[in-house]
C-alpha cells in the first residue's frame, strides 16, 4: 500500500462524457458517499467556467443535478446580496472599513459544489467559492442552505 492510498484509500479515475456538464472525471473511492466528479463548466451569470464537484456515481451526474445547477445560474444574481453581506461581515473582522462596491466585479465565482439529490424538493446544503482581487491570497466560500447564504469560510 502506498501512501497516498494509506491516506486516502484506493481511489479509481475513470473519465466520462456528459451530454451537460461535458468531460468528467470520476473519483470513485467504491463509496458512494465519496465518490465524485470533478471537471469544470461554464457559468452563464459570469459567462467564465467554474470547477466544479458533483457528488455521486457512474453512469454520471443525474437529471436532478443537472436541474439544481441551471436553478443556482438562474438565481444567481438573487442571492448576490446575502453572499455580499457574509463576506462584508467577515472582512472587516480584520480590515474594519471594507466595502464592496459592485460585487460581480469585485468576486468572481471559481469553484460550485452541486450534493447528491435524494429527492428534488429537498433543501440542499451546498457552497461556492469566490476568488478576488481585494485580497489574491484567500479564497471566499460561501455554504448555501436552499438558496440562501448560510455562512463563510475563508483559506488562504
């Protein structure tokens, strides 16, 4: 056993076509509550591609994902207040007069992550992440309850 698998376990990569999200690798640990795609897309809102990480298994990502993320363009610019505000409210935690002037300017989304779909009504606990240029160093995730802004968390 090697030391990646010892860490991580023994992870299979296998790569597949969505007729949606386009070329996916599957990161299939033989868990389907780890294993995932990983692969990128356009983001209509923004017109730039986002990566992305889609919870699930072969054959590929199902009809309600697909559904979830053209819902999450859709809304997109509506729940841009409540992301704004999070991220505001953390910031100046260390830089006491931040302010965000136009957001789509200023943050820009990098990385979706779309869960699995049990049933489509469901809420869903999923989260964005945002690069900018206020601070090159961090990245901004925001974990969305539905689709509301419920919190954030910063790395960099």
């Amino acid at each position: 056993m090697g030391f990646w698998s010892f860490l991580f376990g023994d992870i299979k990569q296998t790569r597949v076509e969505d007729e949606y999200f386009g070329s996916l690798l599957l990161m299939d640990y033989n868990d389907p509550k780890k294993d995932y795609f990983q692969g990128t897309r356009l983001f209509t809102p923004i017109n730039k591609e986002v990566g992305l990480a889609i919870n699930g298994g072969l054959p590929g990502p199902t009809a309600a994902q697909k559904a979830f993320y053209q819902k999450v363009e859709e809304r997109y610019r509506a729940f841009i207040p409540g992301m704004q505000e999070l991220i505001t409210d953390e910031v100046r935690n260390w830089k006491p007069e931040f302010i965000i002037q136009d957001f789509t300017q200023e943050f820009w989304p990098v990385y979706l992550h779309i869960p699995a779909i049990e049933k489509p009504e469901q809420e869903l606990d999923w989260e964005i992440s945002f690069e900018t240029f206020h601070d090159q160093n961090h990245t901004f995730t925001i974990y969305m309850r539905g689709f509301s802004p419920d919190y954030i968390h910063i790395d960099g």
